[in-house]
C-alpha cells in the first residue's frame, strides 16, 4: 500500500467513507438503451471491498446527483444504507449525514472524480481522487488511487483504510485459510 504517513494517519482516523457514483464507482460513462434505459458497469472488486471495511465498523454512503434504481439495487446488495441520490450540490447532504451520525468532518473521506466532488472534499479528513479524476480534484485530493473509476478504485480506497486501521488482516483471514 503505497501512502504516506500523513494519508495513513488520517484514514486510521476513519468511521465514515462516502463514494460519488458516476466515474468512481463507474467508469463514469452513461449507456443509454434504445427504450431510454440507463446502464451502468460496477467493478465486483469495488463491491467486495466495500462489504469487507463496512464489516469492520466504519459506515459506507453514496452521494450522486443522478438517481439510479440500479444504483439503489447495487448498495442493497452491499448493505450500505446511506444512499442519497438526486442531489446537486452534494454538500448540504454530506453535513447532514455526519450530524446523523454524530461524526466530525475529520472522522469522514470522500471518494470524488469530478469538480462537483470539491466541496466535500475540501472539508473531509481524507480527500480521495481516482485516478482519472479532473485535474482540479486530483490537485485538492490528500491521496489519488493508482485505479480509475470503476475499475478497483474504490477497492484500493477500502484497503488502504483497512490497511491504516489495523483491519485488514483479520478481514481477509478467512480467505487466507480458505475458510471464507
């Protein structure tokens, strides 16, 4: 895990992760179908990493600004239960969802690819960028994926916050020994 002791020390911080969609979760491409029908791509890795650092305590969401039944389906599916759609600008939401939560801004990251991600981002503990994220959101995020959106980004984010926090290999003992 290739990060520096500041970016570890604040994910070791760590109890709330929040993902945007489009061009973090996906590949930020919109395919339309003939009917009008939205698809999107999730990468299962992304997935999977997501129920591992949501097993160990710290809260997953999603803010997004388009609404998407395959979005809600795909966070059922990953047992996350802050799923917030529809919202443009995003930052309001993020400030209420920390006070549900009775969390600090510090104890939060945001996962963003584009400049309507720079609000939360500048506000969070740990500011993350994917890879292929615009210039300006690279430049203000505190640690960049070496993965683009949908395409293990969000994985590389679940473990270096596992990493940070000491989880990590108790997570992935049972896959170790094959009793997983």
């Amino acid at each position: 895990m290739s990060a520096s002791p500041e970016v570890l020390a604040r994910a070791a911080n760590l109890k709330l992760v929040v993902f945007d969609v489009d061009g973090v979760l996906t590949d930020g491409r919109l395919l339309l179908g003939d009917n009008g029908v939205e698809y999107k791509a999730f990468h299962s890795r992304d997935g999977h990493g997501m129920k591992m650092l949501g097993q160990t305590g710290v809260e997953l969401a999603v803010i997004t600004g388009r609404r998407s039944q395959l979005v809600a389906e795909r966070m059922a599916s990953l047992g996350i239960a802050h799923v917030h759609q529809g919202h443009a600008p995003k930052l309001p939401v993020f400030e209420r969802l920390i006070a549900e939560l009775n969390l600090t801004e510090e104890q939060s990251a945001y996962v963003g690819d584009d400049v309507v991600d720079l609000g939360i981002m500048a506000r969070v503990g740990l500011a993350v960028a994917v890879a292929n994220a615009h210039p300006l959101v690279l430049e203000q995020a505190h640690w960049c994926t070496r993965s683009d959106g949908g395409r293990g980004a969000a994985r590389e984010v679940c473990d270096l916050i596992m990493h940070a926090q000491g989880t990590f290999e108790g997570v992935h003992r049972d896959y170790l020994t094959g009793d997983a």
